[in-house]
C-alpha cells in the first residue's frame, strides 16, 4: 500500500512538472490548450497537498534546521504563487472561464499571472531538487552493486544541461521576466515549440541541480551543528 502510495506521489511530481514546462510557451499550443493545462495542473497540485498532508500537519512539529527552514518557506512561496496564477489566469481566461470578467483588472492580472508563472518555474524546479535524493535512491536500486564510473556519469550528464540551462536562462532572458523589466514574452513562431520546451527543461535542470547541491550542503551544515553543540 505504500508503495503504491509513494508511486502515485511521483507519478503526480511528474505530471506537474510536465504541466509547469507546457504552460511556459502559452500561445505557442493554444490559449484553449494553456487553460485547460492549466486546470490538470491545478487538480495535480490539490491531488499533492491530499496526499501529502501529513507533512502539512506536522509543519508546527519538532526542531528546525536550516534545510527544513529552506524546504518549509519553497513550499510555502510555491503555494502562494500557484493560487496567484490560478486566480489570475481565470481573469484572464477566454474560454473556460470567460464568464468571468472583472472590469479594470485585465493588465493587474495579467502581470501577476507572468510573476507568478516566472517565479513559480524557479520555487518548483528548486523544490524538485531539494527532493531529488529521492530519484538517486530510487535510480540506485536498478543496479545492484555501486558503480564509481556510473555515478560520475550521470553527474557529468547533470552538470552538462545544467551548464547549457545556464545558456538557455540567458538567451531566453528568463532574468528579465523575473524583475518584469520585461512584460511581455516574445515566442520566435518560426522554430517551433519544441526548441522553447527544450530550453526551458534545460532551465529547470539547471535550477533544480542548484537546488539538489544546497540541500546537500544544507544537510551538512546542519549535521555539523549538531555535532559541534552536542
């Protein structure tokens, strides 16, 4: 039962990174298809606070470190900027929710919405590498002996797209869209989506190796601590 359990809280990690890197190209689907990604990922994200609602409930329990600090205020800020984006993006919805129309509230939420979109990318993807241990496990298990060559390998593989995410954050001015000195995103039509999406993974690699990297030395810290005033 908890295997199965812990498989479907995965399944769902996964579908909502899939939703999060389709809803960043917008109208290179479709604004019906943006709204309605947006509607899995909202049900994705209330599906991942049921199942994780004991970690909600002991939030008020036991000691704190710096990593659980960390983890406690990415979770937190990931909150308030998806319900930023839901509220938003219904304003502004043309289809699903286009009954819905409040008068003088249309660029309030549009820029909220590309706020929240921006920021949301760089809070989920560091909170998919503070957990991405989890993934290392689970990956460690198809083998049955440990493998020097294969761990440096897949770290090689890691730092390579995180190096080339780094590229991407760039020349995709990702940075501006976070400050909003930019307040509209500019979709080069003639290449496609598929060069967007991959950049983007790359971003979210990129950020998320940067999030696995100080939760490990979040941990050590902690662990020295602890070590120190014992």
């Amino acid at each position: 039962m908890k295997n199965k359990r812990f498989t479907v809280k995965i399944l769902i990690d996964i579908g909502m990174t899939i939703c999060l890197l389709l809803l960043m190209p917008y109208s290179l689907l479709s604004e019906t298809a943006h709204e309605w990604i947006g509607m899995v990922m909202l049900l994705l994200f209330i599906l991942h606070h049921i199942l994780n609602h004991k970690w909600l409930t002991s939030i008020s329990k036991g000691k704190y470190n710096a990593f659980r600090i960390t983890q406690t205020v990415l979770v937190i800020m990931m909150f308030i900027l998806m319900m930023g984006s839901m509220i938003s993006g219904i304003l502004l919805s043309n289809y699903i929710f286009k009954w819905i129309k409040i008068s003088g509230t249309y660029m309030t939420a549009r820029q909220i919405h590309m706020f929240c979109a921006y920021w949301g990318l760089v809070v989920m993807s560091l909170h998919l590498g503070f957990h991405w241990n989890i993934v290392v496990a689970m990956a460690g298990r198809l083998w049955e002996h440990p493998s020097v060559i294969r761990t440096w390998a897949a770290r090689s593989v890691a730092t390579t797209i995180a190096g080339y995410g780094l590229y991407a954050f760039y020349r995709r001015q990702i940075g501006d869209y976070l400050i909003m000195r930019m307040h509209f995103v500019f979709y080069d039509y003639e290449k496609g989506i598929f060069p967007f999406l991959l950049d983007y993974l790359a971003v979210m690699i990129l950020i998320a190796f940067i999030g696995y990297y100080s939760g490990v030395f979040l941990k050590k810290t902690g662990k020295g601590k602890r070590k120190g005033s014992y």
